[in-house]
C-alpha cells in the first residue's frame, strides 16, 4: 500500500511548485498560406543512414509534440519541407522564439493558430535538421499510414488478431474436413449395398455386410466411458489451472474514484503531458499520484464551479470565493488500481527515465480512458515476456557501453534485457 | 604455532561436553515448533481441517481483491517525492553522547543514522547505539503530552503554573542534566538565570569520569578530558580504560586505534596494545599484550608503571608498594619509553589521584602535544560527583526551591538518585522533561516531554572548536516540545529554539547568518578556528602518590568492577530491542546482565552449572550492605577474584521491552568523598540454589576442528614473510597428486560482464564493536525475536561477529599459569587470559554456492552480479540451503514476528509507529521462508540506477553495504571486483583468470578454502604485534 505519510518537514508551508522542465510550454507549427518552394526541398538528402539518424533524432525529440501524418500539440509534418524552405524550417527549429520576435509573418501566423503556444528551442546542428527533414521527407513519400497501426499497438492487440485468422482457417478445414467425411459415408454405403446384392459371399463376410452400428452398445462400451470421463477431467483440470492463474490478477480493475478525474481530458484532449502531475516517474520508483496543489496550478481558474473541483478544493481547504487556502485539508483517498504485491520491487525511474519507455507500454490507452483500469496483467509473466522482448536502451548512456561491447562480440543479435540479467530473482525481488 | 593454536568459541566448547557435541551435530536445535495431537503427531483430522481451510482461505482471497488506497500528499513538500531518500546531517544526542550524522529519510520518516564523512568527532564511523536511536524515535512508549501530577494537561496551562510558581518559590532553581556541550542550550539555560537569578546547572554522567576531570583541572588549571589521538600513538597502555568500548567518542577512538593496525606492502608497523584489566573489556580483548589485574591494583599498576618510566627519564620516582609480577609493565614501559611522544597511557579510574599519576606517566613520556591535545577537549564529560552530591545535601537541607530534570534520571543511574527523589517532597517545584514515565518522573510534578533528537533543533560542542548542528528530519510525533524551547517559554522569550540559535551563531558568521547558517545545517557542522591554547600539565607525582589509598599489591577476598557494555550501554537507550538481543561483543549475551567471574575460581566454588545449555546459577552479590541477584557466568581472562556486572539494565520504567531486563548495577556504585567509584572490595557471592538461562548466540554451530578459518600471525613473522600464518589446503586428485582447490572444479564457474562485488573483512581492524549488525538490522527489516528464542538459537541477525579465544603461546605463561598446568588444568590456564579474535561473518556470496544446488524449488539462485540471491517468495522452507551452508548464516523464519502479539518485544513490526522504521525497498518477511546476507541488493540496485540515470558508471564508494558503510574501523571494505579502481580491487590486487578470481593480497584468504565454494568476501589474517620470543617469567 502506497501510505504517503503527510509529515511535513521543517517548515509547514510551501509552495506551489513544479519542476520547470515540465511547466516547460511546447511550440507548434502550422501550416499556413501555400509557398512551394521545390528547389530547396531538393537539397534534402535521401540516403538510408541519413534517414535512419534523422529518426532517431526525431523520435528522441519531437514525438512528444508531433506526428507525421497526425496534428497533435504541434501540426502534422508531412510535407513540411514541401510548404516551406529548409533556412526557414532551421531557424524556426533552432530558435523559433527569436523568429517570431523578428515579426516573420509565417511564423507569426503560426503562432496564433496554435494558440500561442511556444517552441521550445533545439540546439541541432544543420545536419541533424537536415536529418530530421530527410526522415519527414521519407515519411511522407511512404504516405499515411493504415487505420489500425497508427494507435499504440499494444500486445494483446495483436495476438486477438493472429488469432482470428488463425480461427478462420481452421473453419475452411473443419468445412472441408466434413465435406470428406460425407462424402466417404455416402460412399461406403453404397458400396454397402452392392455387396449386400452380391452373391457368393460365405457366412463371415455376410455378417461382416449386415453388420449393424449398435449404438447403445457402444455408448455404455468402457472405451467410450473412459473416453468421456478422460475428457471431462482434463476439462475441468483445464479450467482450474487456467482459474488458479487469474488468482490476484486484476487485468481490467476499474474502481470508482472518489473525483471523477478523466484521464482522457487531460492527456487526451489537452495533451498534458504525463510528468506534469505524475512528477516522481522519472526519479523515483513511485511515478506518484499528484497532489491537488498541482491540479490548483490550472483549477484555480478552470471549471470552478464544477461539483468535482469543488472536492478539490474540500481537499486543500480552498475557497473559490475569497480565493484563499484555509488549514482544514484532508489528503484525497483514491482508490489504488495498479497494485504490486509487496514482495516485487518495481522503479518507475529505470523504465521511463533510463529506458525510455512509454508509458502507454503498460498502462495502454490511458489517452482515451475515461476511468483508469488495469491495461496490463502486471504478473510476473508478463514483466519476464517484456524484460525477454525488450532492447536495452543503450544509447548515449556510459553505464551500458562495456556491456554492449561484450554483447556485440558474442551475438548480432540486439542486446535484450534478458541478456544483462534482466530474469534475475534479485532484481526485483528483495 | 598455527598447527597446535586451538581456537574456542566458548567455555563449553572447550570443554566439550556430551551436551555441546550433541548440539553441534545438528544444523537446527530444534524441530518445527508445530504441535500435532495430543501423541504429538499431527492427526488425520488435523490434516482434513488444515486443508479445508487453506482451500477456503484461497477461494475466499480469489474471490475479492482488498480494496487499497493511494493517498498522495495535500501539499507535496518540494524537496520531498515519495519512493526518493532524502538525507540530512544532523546530530545525535541521546544521554551523555553525542555524534554527528546523516539521517536518511523516506516520505518524511527518519529510517537510518549514518556516520557523517565529513565530521572530524565522528569520520563516518558509527556506534550500536547511534545506529539504534532511530528506533527510540518510534517508542510508543514516549510521553504523548505535558503533565501535571501524572494527568495529561496542555502546554498553555502548564507553562502558566510552572512560571508562576519559579517566580514565587524561595531558594534556587537547581537544573540537573547530564553533561551539556550545547551552547544554545547553555543560553537558553542563562536565559532562566536572567529571570529568576539564582538558577544552578548541576551536571553529572551516568559512568562517572569526574577524576579524570579533576585530574586534569589539578594539573592544567581547567576541568576537561582532553582529546587523545589514538592514530598517533604506536604504544597505548590502558589500566582499565575501555576507551574501545566504553569512553566517549568510541567511533573516533575506534577508527584511530584501527588505523594503527592496517598492515600492507607499503606499511608493515602496527602499535602495540597492552591491557591490564579486571573484566576482559573490548579494549582488552584487542590488546597485544593483557595482564588481569584485580580493581584494588589500579592504582599500584599505574604507580609501579611511572617508577619505571621515571627510572628511565631520570626522573624521581615514588613511594608505592611493589607488584609481585611486574614482568609485563617492564615490558610496558620499555615499550613506551622506546615510542615516547608517540606513546599514550590511559586509565579508566575514577581516582583522581591514579589520574594525576597517568597524566605524570603521559608527561614523562611526552605525549602533551602529540597524543593527547591539551587544547581540545572532549566535553561530552563534565559531570561533577561532588556538586551532585552538594545538590542532594541542599535538597535535603531545603536549600532548593525548584528542581528541574533536564532529560536525566538520576533516580536509575546515580547511586545518589534514590536519596534525591525520596526527599523532593521537600523542593516545592519539580520539573523533569524526560520523555517517558521513568524512575524519577514518577516523583516529578510537572512533566514537559523534550522532542527526541530527531525532531530537534540544537547545537553542540563535543569537541572545543567542533560544533554540530542538529536539525529535526521528521515533525514532532507527539505533542511534545523542545526542552530548550520551554526553558525560553519559562524566562518569558517568545523566540523560536531555531532563531534562538541563529542569534548564537551571528558571531560565526562573516556576513549574512542565514547563508552561512545553511551551509552549515548542510554539512551538519562548524569548525571553529581558534588558536589552540598553550597549555601544560604540570603534577608533583611524590605528593599525589602520598595521597594514594586503598590500594594493595595482593588482593585479597573478592571485588567488584562494575562495566559499560556495547550493546546497551549506560541505559538511556534500554527501551530499545535492537540493542537488547544486539549480543555483547565478549559474552555473546543478550537480553540481560550477569555477574562474570573468574573460570577457576567458579570451579573452585562451584558457581557453575555442569554442561548445561546456557544454564547458570543465580547468586546474590554483596556490597556494602547492597546487594543484586543475577545469574553468574564464568568468563574466560575475568580477573581471579573479581565479579564483572554491565550497567545499563534493570530498568524499572523505560517501557515494556526494556523493564526487568537484567538488574541495576548503578545502586551498587559507591560513593564518597572522592567522587563515585565503580569498584568495591569484601564482596560476597552466595548462590541462591536456582538456575537461571542467559541468552547467548554463540553455543552452538562449530566448525567442527577446522581451526583455519582464523589465520594469524604475528608482526615479526609477517614482516619476515607476509604470507605467515596463511594455511595452503592441499586437495588430493585421484592421480595421488596433490594441486591448491582452485585447480579443480566440479562446476562450470560464472561469467560476470558487468559487476562482480564482493567484501574484505580485515580482522586485524575488526575490534569486534558490533555496530555492523544493528546497521544491518536496521537496514534490511531484520527481526528481534527475543530471549526465548534466542535461547532456542533462533536469532536472525544476516552479520554475527564471531568471537574466538585461544591460548596465548606457552612463552607467554607466567608461573602462576604454569603452576595451573603442573595439576593438569590446562584447559583452565588457557581461559584464564586467551588472546582473542573477532571474525565479521554473512553470507559469504559464494560461487559455488552449496545452497544454491540443493535448493529444490530454485529460490536461491546466482546473479550475474556475483550475488547469491535469496527470493522469499519462492522459498518454501525445506531448510536444506541451510543444512549445506558451511558458514552457517542462513536464517529461517521460525515464526511470523510482525504482527504477532507473542512478539510484541520486536517492536519495529508490531505496531503502526514502529513499523515507520521499516526500510520501505526491503521486503518483511513471512512466516516460513529462508533469508540470508544480500550484500544489501537494494543499496546496490539503487547505486546502480542513480548512475544509469545519469550515464555513467558507478564509482566505487557509493555502492556501500550498510555494514561496511557503519564500520568505524573500515574493517570491512565492500566494493566492484570488476573496477580496477575500485579499493577492494587494489587491495586485494586481483588476478582474473577465465571464469575465476584470485586475490594475490598476502594476507587475503578464504575462510574454509578446502571446500572450493569460492566465497566472494575475502579475509585477512589477524597480525598480533607480539614479540617472538618473549620470555616473560617473574
């Protein structure tokens, strides 16, 4: 159980603060008045390498604001390269602040349509911009990519659709598979009753002819009981081993919260970014649910006449009125929905800050969850299948480089987490 | 020497009793402690309803999931994110000591006290008591409220009656406390004299050192305990001082003493360490050289050793009868006049005048300067026996209007205490700000609850020119307030304690206090530069040797030597279970006090029990028409003829777990006109006629005649051959050729890419102080279980610390021994005085680990790191990993100890406030399950992750067991085998060959390396600086 014991340390107030890097405000682009301007669209290159360095830049920095073919914080960027000149997009990368205060009106107009919202700036070189722009261009050549991909695909996504296929060939075959069956019955009986008009046929074969299929003989007969009473156990067997593992997995809790918080407003439509309110998760093992003086950051002027801010408010003891906080607060009882047992030890901090990974990877389509649920099993076999699954995040970071060395010597392989000890008891278990 | 050098864990080891072998045969004492029906069996019907409820207990937990909450914070503080430990320097204060530390934090709760590196009273090193005084902050049995006449009332009201009545009392305000190195509270305390004038500060110390002090204010013109530098010294001589075990500043003193005795290719000189003692004390069981003297010899001890030293310096020496067997203070003093101004000598006395006689020896030997600092004093020591026995005699006399207990108890801790708090009826206001009900509270009018020292702000001196800052690291629990803030409240200030002290230190600072006041709580400390002060001793040791009394060269009839132990110390800390099954570092008991005495002599008199299991006869001891029953124990090297006895129990009221444990030796001290004395002559012992069990952790588990596992040396020999004392087992292959046991193998061996850890246990640093065991029972949740089942040999400490005697080599017999050996009582003459050594042993993280194969569900399994891993989840008590360990340091849950109301002694698992101590990364375990030595995984995952996060690799010293981390003596080194530059690496100086390691370190050596179990903690060998061939004969 997650108890944040409220004991206040040296001083009894504080302020409302945030981390900067998170308050940090994104900029976006738009796209505004046609200018074609194919001679510089030109200059960019379209060797493999370059494209491929050109995506890991775009994918370590821009894809928390834009997609290729999607308008998120920022606008879709298919064709930007197209719609205005590479000197443009460069500064406006490197420094889109200092353009818009040079009064550029593309940029300008840009700003306003993405309700002022900034930028931040990038300290690319000219060849990673030209990198990134080669990635769009080569992105964009490919074209839009199908419904079904674009989401974050998550696993079980995945096997239901193997699996569906897999189903339906195996309905062409049972079809298939009948249709011989009947044919063969038709056959046999009629080769039945040509050798029933047949003469010359001794005393034996006359009544292996007649013979009749007695079928209460056959339904009390020991081979057909044990048959039965064998499939019945290994079906019943099935069903408790199959039950005994769903013990404690709670995929799909959905408790009812004590505020009907909607996290697909906030990350979904407003596109907050995660680590606004959940603070600890590139730090520390708990990613930490916020406290409601995070939420006051925006509530103390959004929807305050709304029944669910005024629990806020009871909360910390606000009065919208008077616009003052009094002392009578009481911390906000939500219902835990991911729990761990005790005896696995689990860091928030190793899997989004040092691995970089998504947070959709576990937690699924929090974006479009209007109430939280359970997206992933959280058994141990589904941390060992992900830890077998997973490359290490190695890049730019010192502590993994021997590590690679090694690997690199003994497997073309990628180097998984597996492979680093990842399936260790002690790693997570202590 | 090696070859016939025995070693004894105890006295019935030795003696080897049917008892005892029977004891050592088996891994466990005892079988299961499930009783079946009533034959004893478990019953068809047992079984039937066993398994009808596990299967309904498991339907019914399917069925429905508890609903948990996640509570975030209202307000989160910014510096605060739960799952992150913040650490804070800080200091501790509890009784007379003080330390300066870092306390860890999670989520706001203090969890763990750590040396602080940088401080120079401390240097990272920690004491068992430091490292248990996290606990004392979760005592619910702490004062909740101020009190008036035993009801609860509030601050308000109590402040207003106290004031009133100091303002309208006649006669003086008399403060008592303990020693006080605080200057603010000092202030705080001239604040109070500002407003009622006549306010007297009656400062005492629970074990007296008031004649070193008056020693030192007779020859240097001012009362102190000047600061001895151990590191310094290349020849201590200590008379009774137990500066290891039981002087303040143990942690420094400790890690100094330590620093002599580190032995490598570029040092191969160590000190030397003479002992001459009545108990066998932790100082003496580290000495070279220790001679048992009885209490009634100090003072002709310390006088025939300044005839010597004066005889060589020319010096005139002084009339003192002479001791029949002076061999080894003639070896002493050639010793000490050899190294003089690198020598110090030490007494532990509470005579003033056999103090002034050691500060003539250390003078003679040209210590003031280098030694021992005139100019700095250690002032956690001031306490005056004589103006408390001055306070009682006013009390008395109704001369005091108003008494004031300053966090003290004189009522448990002073002989005088009784007579005090019987005639407080005659004081009209008394105070006491202690934290609990205790002895002298219950006297007490008004009770206003002091913070613990977590929850303080404050400032202390313990060393001139070296102030600590103290800063509260969780919001008071209780409604509790600072003492110093009452005494504020009480002189009409309405200042903050925290802004009282900023005023303090405005002098400090150069510009703006606020700045210069941060910096410092950062780094918890102020060095005060201030030109050191030119002091000189000067004594007149014929007129102090004229003032010698009471001392006799041939004691006769039996004496008493009251002692300090390690675990739990003075007592102010008794309340606290870690310390109380925390086993003493000599005797290996816990939970309890005891009479030690001499082996012969309980032969003789027949005081012990016949090969019984840690049974021992009661007696009732006899002192000045005092007397105390306690059960009594015959200790290897106590001095015939004298009876050791631990302060520190016998509590009456410091709360549940600490009442009734053992029985209070403080009412045994005597006093007189010279101060207390904490030795009596003409005792008598008379046994009771019952039999009474002490709790020790190590009467069982042998290693079976394999006396290899110690391998030592002395200094001569290992400068001579740094490989001396080192055993080379041979392993016989089938060819008849006989190859070291690393060149076979029936494993495949392990790769280690990325880290390989692994620990150096020195045991010639290793003092045996047990500070590493509470560190690792704080650290990894660890269980107290009690003196029951300690009894029953299931205790669960992960790091014991193996205390082996053996006998000193036959050159070193006096005649009196050899007089022992003619009637055949060999086995006697070598425990009379055995050398002893002190062997740190945990999981040993083996490579091949005999564990890891017989473990039959795979829940103890080998990491790529070098980690043995023990997963409690998947361990379902078969026990065999246990069976096979040859090191025998796996644990097993015999019972569930949290949540468990037959345990409620272990109170960091039994209720909510306690449980607030559990370090939140490291699972309780449950009921049932195996648990072992990790080499605090969590500590190193985090390491780890901290430097993942920032790209880099780990740098060595911050990946640190807590063992190695609490170590004062840096006997234990933990490190990355896999880093070149890592200190293990160096000192060990390790060769890799494909799939194994080797320390090619002289000394380094693998306990039990016959077994080629390749144990990933290396020790190395004890080095006694002895010369070879002593002939010490009278």
């Amino acid at each position: 159980m997650l108890l944040l014991y409220a004991f206040d340390l040296k001083s009894s107030e504080y302020m409302f603060k945030t981390t900067p890097n998170l308050t940090k405000i994104f900029l976006g682009i738009a796209f505004g008045i046609f200018t074609t301007m194919s001679l510089n669209a030109q200059e960019i290159p379209t060797d493999e390498s370059v494209v491929a360095a050109g995506e890991a830049t775009f994918n370590a920095n821009c894809t928390q604001c834009h997609r290729i073919w999607e308008v998120r914080i920022g606008p879709a960027l298919n064709g930007v390269s197209e719609r205005r000149s590479v000197e443009w997009l460069n500064s406006w990368i490197k420094n889109s602040q200092a353009l818009i205060a040079s009064g550029d009106e593309e940029a300008v107009a840009l700003y306003e349509e993405y309700d002022k919202t900034l930028m931040q700036a990038f300290p690319f070189s000219d060849d990673q911009v030209m990198e990134i722009l080669a990635y769009i261009k080569a992105e964009t050549a490919k074209g839009p990519p199908a419904e079904d991909t674009t989401a974050t695909t998550a696993e079980g996504e995945g096997d239901s659709i193997s699996s569906s296929y897999l189903m339906s060939i195996i309905i062409i075959l049972v079809v298939v598979l009948g249709l011989a069956v009947v044919a063969l019955i038709i056959a046999a009986r009629t080769l039945v009753r040509h050798l029933k008009d047949a003469k010359g046929l001794d005393e034996a074969e006359q009544e292996v002819v007649s013979q009749q299929f007695d079928v209460s003989a056959f339904l009390k007969s020991n081979n057909f009981v044990g048959l039965v009473v064998f499939v019945f156990t290994i079906l019943v067997l099935k069903t408790l081993i199959d039950g005994a593992f769903t013990i404690g997995v709670q995929q799909g809790y959905q408790p009812e919260q004590p505020i009907a918080f909607s996290h697909e407003i906030h990350a979904g439509q407003y596109e907050i970014d995660c680590q606004y309110c959940h603070t600890g998760v590139n730090k520390s093992k708990s990613a930490n649910i916020p406290s409601p003086n995070i939420c006051m950051n925006c509530h103390t002027q959004v929807k305050t006449e709304s029944e669910e801010i005024q629990k806020i408010y009871a909360a910390i003891d606000y009065d919208p009125e008077t616009k003052t906080y009094g002392t009578n607060t009481k911390p906000i009882e939500w219902v835990r929905i991911h729990n761990l047992p005790d005896l696995a030890y689990f860091n928030h901090s190793q899997h989004v800050n040092v691995a970089d990974l998504e947070c959709e990877t576990c937690h699924g389509p929090i974006k479009e969850m209007e109430v939280v649920y359970q997206y992933s099993s959280l058994t141990m076999g589904w941390c060992i299948n992900c830890h077998r699954d997973t490359d290490v995040n190695t890049k730019g970071n010192e502590y993994y480089d021997k590590l690679v060395k090694l690997h690199s010597e003994q497997s073309k392989e990628p180097m998984k987490v597996e492979d680093i000890g990842g399936l260790e008891c002690a790693k997570c278990h202590y | 020497m090696k070859e016939t050098k025995k070693y004894w864990k105890g006295v019935e080891q030795l003696e080897n009793t049917a008892d005892f072998q029977d004891r050592a045969s088996k891994e466990f004492p005892e079988y299961l402690p499930i009783n079946g029906g009533e034959n004893g069996d478990p019953s068809r019907r047992d079984f039937l309803k066993m398994m009808g409820f596990g299967v309904a207990a498991v339907s019914l937990a399917a069925c429905e999931a508890p609903i948990r909450k996640a509570i975030p914070y209202v307000n989160k503080p910014v510096d605060v994110d739960p799952g992150v430990a913040n650490y804070y320097a800080s200091t501790y204060a509890m009784g007379n000591d003080v330390a300066s530390v870092v306390v860890k934090t999670r989520e706001g709760r203090p969890i763990k006290i750590e040396g602080n590196d940088l401080s120079m009273i401390s240097e990272g090193g920690t004491t068992t008591q430091v490292e248990s005084s996290v606990l004392s902050l979760y005592d619910g049995e702490r004062l909740q409220n101020p009190k008036i006449a035993g009801e609860d009332t509030d601050w308000e009201t109590i402040d207003g009656r106290i004031k009133t009545e100091l303002a309208a009392n006649a006669g003086k305000v008399s403060i008592v406390s303990y020693s006080n190195c605080s200057p603010s509270t000092a202030r705080a305390i001239q604040a109070l004299r500002d407003k009622y004038g006549d306010v007297e500060h009656i400062q005492y110390d629970p074990v007296s050192v008031s004649g070193l002090l008056d020693a030192y204010g007779d020859a240097t013109g001012a009362r102190s305990f000047p600061m001895h530098d151990f590191s310094k010294a290349s020849t201590i001589v200590s008379i009774s001082a137990d500066f290891l075990g039981a002087w303040p500043n143990q942690a420094l003193n400790n890690k100094q003493f330590a620093s002599t005795r580190k032995l490598g290719p570029d040092k191969k000189e160590m000190s030397r360490l003479y002992a001459f003692e009545s108990n066998l004390s932790l100082t003496g069981s580290n000495a070279d050289y220790r001679s048992p003297i009885a209490p009634s010899q100090e003072g002709l001890v310390v006088a025939n050793l300044y005839n010597l030293v004066a005889q060589k310096a020319g010096a005139a020496t002084i009339g003192a009868s002479r001791l029949e067997d002076t061999v080894m203070l003639e070896k002493a003093a050639n010793d000490l006049w050899k190294s003089r101004g690198k020598a110090l000598v030490v007494s532990g006395s509470n005579d003033k005048n056999v103090q002034l006689l050691v500060i003539a020896i250390n003078d003679l030997l040209q210590s003031y300067g280098s030694t021992i600092d005139l100019s700095k004093s250690i002032n956690t020591r001031q306490g005056n026996d004589n103006s408390f026995a001055q306070l009682v005699s006013d009390v008395k006399g109704g001369a005091v209007g108003s008494v004031i207990f300053y966090n003290c108890n004189p009522a448990y801790d002073h002989p005088m205490g009784a007579q005090l708090v019987s005639s407080l009826g005659k004081v009209k206001t008394t105070i006491s700000t202690s934290d609990r009900m205790d002895e002298t509270n219950s006297s007490v009018k008004y009770i206003t609850p002091d913070h613990h020292y977590l929850e303080s702000w404050n400032d202390f001196e313990p060393v001139t020119g070296h102030i600590t800052l103290s800063q509260p690291t969780i919001k008071n629990i209780f409604n509790t307030r600072q003492a110093q803030e009452s005494f504020l409240r009480w002189a009409d200030n309405d200042a903050s304690y925290y802004e009282f002290i900023k005023e303090g230190w405005q002098p400090f600072a150069d510009g703006d206090v606020t700045s210069f006041f941060d910096k410092c709580l950062h780094d918890g400390f102020y060095n005060v530069d201030a030109p050191a002060a030119d002091k000189t001793v000067s004594v007149d040791a014929v007129v102090v040797a004229g003032n010698l009394k009471g001392y006799s060269a041939k004691p006769s009839g039996l004496e008493l030597a009251i002692y300090t132990n390690y675990s739990v110390g003075d007592g102010t800390q008794a309340n606290n279970p870690w310390l109380q099954e925390m086993p003493d570092p000599i005797t290996k008991a816990c939970w309890d006090n005891y009479f030690t005495v001499n082996l012969r002599q309980a032969s003789e008199n027949d005081w012990a029990v016949k090969g019984g299991d840690m049974d021992y006869k009661v007696a009732t001891l006899t002192v000045n028409g005092k007397s105390v029953t306690a059960p009594v124990i015959p200790q290897p090297g106590q001095a015939y003829g004298t009876v050791g006895l631990a302060v520190g129990y016998g509590r009456t009221k410091a709360g549940k777990v600490g009442n009734g444990v053992g029985v209070n030796a403080y009412t045994l001290v005597g006093s007189s006109d010279n101060g207390l004395s904490y030795s009596a002559k003409n005792a008598t012992l008379d046994l009771t006629g019952e039999v009474k069990k002490v709790a020790q952790t190590q009467t069982s588990q042998t290693y079976a005649g394999r006396e290899t596992v110690i391998q030592e040396t002395t200094l001569g020999e290992y400068q001579k051959d740094p490989q001396a004392g080192r055993n080379f087992p041979m392993i016989s292959k089938a060819d008849g050729s006989k190859v070291r046991p690393h060149a076979v193998s029936l494993w495949k061996g392990h790769e280690y890419p990325n880290h390989h850890w692994g620990m150096i246990v020195d045991l010639n640093s290793c003092t045996g102080c047990g500070t590493c065991t509470v560190a690792c029972q704080t650290e990894n949740n660890i269980p107290v279980v009690g003196k029951e089942e300690v009894l029953n040999r299931r205790e669960m400490h992960w790091i014991r610390i193996d205390r082996y005697y053996s006998e000193r080599p036959e050159n070193e017999l006096t005649s009196d021994d050899k007089n022992l050996m003619e009637v055949k009582q060999k086995e006697l003459a070598a425990v009379e005085n055995p050398e002893v050594t002190f062997q740190p042993m945990m999981c040993q993280q083996c490579n091949n680990a005999p564990c890891e194969t017989v473990c039959p569900v795979a829940a103890t399994t080998h990491s790529s790191e070098g980690l043995n891993q023990m997963t409690y989840n998947r361990c379902i008590g078969t026990r065999y990993c246990a069976n096979n360990c040859p090191y025998k340091v796996r644990r097993f849950n015999w019972f569930k100890y949290h949540d468990n109301a037959k345990f409620d002694m272990n109170t960091p698992m039994n209720n909510d406030l306690g449980k607030m101590v559990l370090n939140p990364d490291v699972t309780v375990r449950a009921r049932g399950v195996m648990e072992k030595c990790t080499f605090c995984v969590q500590r190193i995952q985090s390491g780890k992750l901290d430097a993942k996060k920032e790209g880099r690799r780990p740098q060595d010293g911050e990946i640190q067991t807590a063992c190695a981390k609490s170590c004062p003596t840096d006997a234990l080194v933990f490190g990355d085998m896999k880093d070149p530059e890592s200190r293990i690496s160096k000192t060990l100086k390790l060769k890799y060959s494909e799939k194994s390691v080797e320390a090619t370190e002289d000394r380094a050596y693998h306990v039990l390396e016959e077994l080629r179990v390749m144990p990933n903690v290396w020790y190395m060998t004890k080095v006694r600086n002895k010369d070879k061939n002593d002939k010490i004969e009278a």
